[in-house]
C-alpha cells in the first residue's frame, strides 16, 4: 500500500495544461502579427496610416462584437474600465495610426529595430507598475532576441530611406505599444479575455473616427485587394490575436509576454520568402535564430525543488508508511527466527 499523495500535489496536471493553451495562445498571436506586416506592407500603398488603423479597427470591432453578442457576455466590471480605455486609446489608437506613419518614413528594417524596444519597456514597466519581477533568465533572453531584432533589422535597412520623424514615430509606436499592455494586464483580473479586447478595440476606433472621411474617400479608389488586405488585418491580427494576447496576458507576467512578440521579426523574414519571394540574406537569417533563441531563453522555466521533490514522492511513500512498515517488520523478524532454529 502506499501513501496517497497530499491534495496539494494532486492537481499538478491542471496548471500544466492551462500553460499549454497560454503558450498556444501566445503563439497564435505571434504567427498572425506577424502576418499583419506584410498585409500591411500592401495595404498601406492605398490607404494612409489613419484610413488604414480606423478600417481595420472597425473591422475588429463589428468581428468582436458578434462574437461578443454570441457568446451573450455583457460588459465588464467598472474596475476593468481604466486599463481598457488606456489600452485602446494607446495600443488599438495610437500605436496603429503613428507605426503605420512611421513606417512610411523610415524603411522596414529601421523600423523593425525601434519598435522591438518596445518588450524592453513592458518588462521595465511592469517590474515598476505591477511589481513584477525581472529575473535574470527573462533579462538574458530578451538581450539576445534583441540583438537579433537589431541584426534583422540592418540586413534589411536601405540606405537614406529613413528620416529622423520616421525614428520618432516609431519609437512613439514603441512607448504606447508598452504603456497598453501594462495598463491591458490589471483589467484582465475584472473581466475576461474576449471582453477587454473587444471594449478596448472599440475605443480605439472611436479615437480614430476623424479619419473616416479619409477612409470613405480611399475606399472608393483602392483596389480590392488592398481592402481585402485590410478586412484581414482587423479580422484576424486585430480581432483573433489581440484576444489570445489578453488570454495568455492574464496567466504570465507582461514581461514574459512581450519577450515572447520577439520571434515575429523571424516570422516576418520567413513569411517574406514563403509568399513575397523575397530571399533573406545569410545575415537576416541568423539574426532570426537569435530571436527564436532569445524567447527560448526567457520563456524556459527554471525547475525548482519543488519540482523535483514531487517526482520523487511515490519513493518516499513506500519509505514512511506506517502500515508497510508494520506488515513488513514481523516478516522480518520471522525469517530471523527461522535462522536462528537452523543454526
């Protein structure tokens, strides 16, 4: 017979599994921001920066938003309010309106660079803000990746493309992309994933409602693809994968989280070649590994004690149980006895 093993330990298979899906969720949206570069990329040749985030915010919203009515979840709780509107006014407003300008002044490697300081920031941030950690493995990773981001971004920087408001904007886009997802990460405690996307989505797009004469007025000369393009970035990298952010978000800190956004310039090199045909050089390619690397790095747990004494558990069951102990011992004495008549 052995000890059964305490109800603490019991349920350790059930925090495992939901890491499983966070780190599903995670990768979901780092395969579809990734995405949203290159749709971007044609999009943007019809549509300015402010025409472009209000039609792929309101795309988000209206996708959002029946999800919401299907799944019948109302509003969230009045403390969730502050962090959802900072996070859509900064991360769903600003961000998309001053990257998508920013990225029309510098070329795609520069921005590239700047704005990956932005998961720097979140970490720093979120140690200030939120009393997270910044644990050395964390610190490692995201110096690696970022060394990476820089080396992608040089093999892929032209040469007097970039002016210095093209610098600004991006690093603009940088600090609001951080100061959303630190503001996102309290309001998960008061409503759920699906909730603080859609709400935050939607005051982004009211914030970016002076740009709809633009839009009309664009919509009318750009070709379907562009707006296509369009529809997609608000259904798919706006909608679906700011609503796996918040759900993987709301169970690790924002600094795990936003280490996790470097491997989407590795992304972004191999989309390119899939479906541009464009051929990354040597340089671009080892800059992505160190990316991947780096997230490998930071996202990796370190095994603790605790770990370790619960995969040996079983042992020490059968080493104190009393009733085996007490079954045990007589058989013992028994076999001595026996001996001993021999002798």
């Amino acid at each position: 017979m052995t000890t059964p093993i305490p109800a603490s330990a019991a349920p350790a298979t059930a925090p495992a599994g939901r890491d499983r899906r966070a780190i599903a969720a995670a990768g979901t949206t780092v395969v579809l921001w990734a995405s949203a570069f290159v749709s971007i990329r044609s999009a943007g040749e019809s549509y300015s920066p402010g025409a472009l985030a209000l039609g792929r915010l309101l795309a988000g919203s209206l996708t959002l938003g029946a999800i919401l009515l299907v799944r019948r979840e109302g509003l969230p709780s009045r403390a969730a309010w502050p962090g959802i509107v900072t996070s859509g006014l900064l991360w769903f407003g600003l961000y998309m309106v001053v990257l998508n300008w920013g990225e029309q002044e510098v070329d795609a490697g520069t921005a590239a660079m700047v704005v990956n300081i932005g998961p720097i920031l979140i970490a720093l941030l979120g140690a200030r803000l939120l009393g997270e950690g910044l644990p050395r493995r964390l610190l490692t990773g995201m110096a690696v990746s970022f060394a990476g981001a820089a080396v992608v971004g040089l093999s892929m920087s032209g040469h007097g493309n970039s002016s210095v408001l093209g610098v600004v904007l991006c690093l603009l886009a940088a600090m609001a992309y951080a100061g959303g997802v630190v503001a996102q990460k309290p309001a998960l405690r008061h409503g759920s994933a699906l909730q603080i996307t859609a709400f935050g989505c939607m005051v982004g797009a009211v914030a970016c409602l002076p740009f709809s004469g633009v839009l009309v007025s664009e919509a009318a000369d750009a070709p379907v693809s562009a707006t296509l393009n369009m529809v997609y970035l608000g259904v798919f990298p706006t909608a679906l994968a700011f609503t796996t952010w918040a759900y993987a978000l709301a169970r690790t800190t924002a600094g795990r989280m936003g280490a996790t956004t470097y491997a989407v310039p590795a992304l972004v090199v191999l989309m390119s070649w899939l479906l541009l045909g464009e051929v990354p050089a040597l340089l671009t390619v080892g800059g992505g590994l160190l990316c991947l690397a780096g997230v490998a790095v930071s996202r990796k747990r370190p095994q603790t004690g605790r770990t370790r004494m619960s995969r040996a558990q079983p042992v020490e069951g059968r080493r104190h149980d009393p009733e085996r102990q007490g079954s045990e011992q007589p058989q013992e004495t028994e076999e001595e006895n026996q001996g001993c008549r021999r002798r």
